[in-house]
C-alpha cells in the first residue's frame, strides 16, 4: 500500500481527509498523490444561467482550487510524506476513478456532518463499486488516523474477503484487531476462516459474534464502534445483494452516513 490517490478540494472534509492521508504514508513509507478537482457546478446548466454564467461559475471553482493549491502547497513541502499534484475538472468519483490506476488506496470522505455538499456519500459509494481499489472514508471531524485499533466486519462474502485482504498492509501496523460477525443466518463463511488468513500473516486477530437481535446489521456495528475501542473499520458489502442496496439506504450507506471512525472499504 505505498500508492495514496488523496482527494483534494475546498470543502469541510479536506482537512481529515489530509490528515488521514499523510498518517498512512508515514506508517507504509507511501506516496500520497494529490489529485485537486475542481468541480463542475451541479445543477446549474445553460438553460439556467447561460454559457457565461456556467463559465463564470466554473472559473470562480478553478480560481478557488488555485489557491488552495498554494496554500496545500506550501504546507506540503513541510511534509515527511513524498508527494505529487494532479489538477483535474470533473465530478468527484468520476475524477478519482480516472487517476486511480496505480492507486493502492484511494482517500475521501463519507458523508460532510456540518455541510454535507460536495456530496461525499455518494461518491464514496460510486467509488467502491466502480473504481476496484479500497477507499478510506473518514468523518470531516477526523485529527489523526489511529492505526492501532482496528474491527473488521465480517460475513464470510466475497466483498467482505476482499475488504479483507485489501487490509492487509494496514492490519500488520495494528496492536489489536477484532473481527465481528453478525449472528443473523447470513453468514456464507466462518469468521474464524477470516482469523485463520490474517493468522498466516502474522496478524493475531480477536473472533468476537454479536447478536442480531431483530436490530439491522448498521445498528449492531454501531454499537460496537461506539464503544471506542477502534480506530477504524474493515468492511466489504456484505454480499452482493446486500451491496446493492446499500447505494439507496442499506448498511453501506448506513454507515458511510453516521461511523464516526474511518472506514476501509473494497467490493
């Protein structure tokens, strides 16, 4: 995981999404690649406001990411985290998914809390179906990534094993990792397949089963992260049925929505 493809704009969430970023290069000794994407203006089209205004429109977001390159910039070169600038104009997932093939990782948000435009959740979602790499979705509200403590969830899918070894590299850095499956008759695999892989890595994983009951699966891993003991969660689609869902109001979304800890993951 040395590849980082960061997400840079202007918004509420830059800041963590930095932060979340530069912390992973330092533990992986990686590169972060800043792609800076100034944001075609949503909405907004020439039956509204005319050619000149979209143009105008735009011309204000291009010179609005000009300056935080500058800013970024300066503030970069202090950094002990190689790096390089990619500027793009586009939609975000659409952006991040063209510069994402040598990525290892991609970096953004899950849902803004105070301000939720540019629309992250969304983005996130596109991303983790389409682009085929893992993605660390962090709160706007993130100050350090902790790689310490980590919770995989588990449901023995395809996605969820892919999420899975996607994690790898992040996993060996943590002193404590949990893995949590949902008692609710949906399991395709044990979870003790999962200890059992992250074993012959070397990473000593804790089996923790938690009870359905009768609470969706969102509810029950929300209640495991809020006990604080993690720094981030692994998480796949919990199967393809699930996954899909998840785009218009299942679990995914759920938890791209409200987790207050990063979330790594894969489909």
């Amino acid at each position: 995981m040395k590849n980082i493809l960061l997400l840079v704009h202007d918004d509420a969430g830059q800041e963590a999404r930095i932060q979340a970023a530069l912390d992973i290069g330092r533990a992986v000794e990686g590169h972060v690649t800043c792609l800076d994407v100034a944001i075609l203006p949503a909405l907004v089209g020439a039956d509204y406001v005319g050619d000149a205004g979209f143009g105008m429109l735009l011309a204000e977001e291009r010179n609005r990411e000009a300056a935080n390159r500058a800013t970024l910039e300066a503030r970069l070169a202090r950094e002990d985290v190689p790096w390089d600038w990619i500027d793009a104009t586009g939609q975000i997932a659409g952006c991040l998914k063209g510069a994402s093939a040598l990525a290892d990782l991609i970096v953004v948000n899950r849902q803004l809390d105070e301000f939720p435009i540019p629309d992250m959740r969304t983005a996130a979602g596109e991303l983790v179906v389409q682009s085929g790499k893992p993605i660390l979705a962090v709160p706007d509200s993130l100050k350090r990534m902790d790689l310490e403590t980590a919770m995989v969830a588990w449901d023995g899918s395809a996605t969820s094993a892919a999420a899975l070894r996607a994690a790898v590299p992040l996993l060996k850095l943590a002193s404590r990792v949990e893995i949590v499956e949902i008692e609710d008759d949906s399991v395709r695999a044990p979870v003790e397949d999962a200890a059992a892989y992250l074993s012959r890595h070397d990473i000593h994983a804790m089996v923790r089963r938690l009870p359905h009951s009768g609470r969706t699966t969102a509810d029950v891993l929300a209640d495991r992260i809020a006990t604080g003991a993690f720094g981030y969660v692994v998480m796949g689609g919990f199967g393809h049925r699930r996954f899909l869902e998840a785009l218009f109001g299942g679990v995914t979304r759920a938890m791209l929505t409200r987790c207050p800890v990063p979330l790594f993951m894969a489909h």
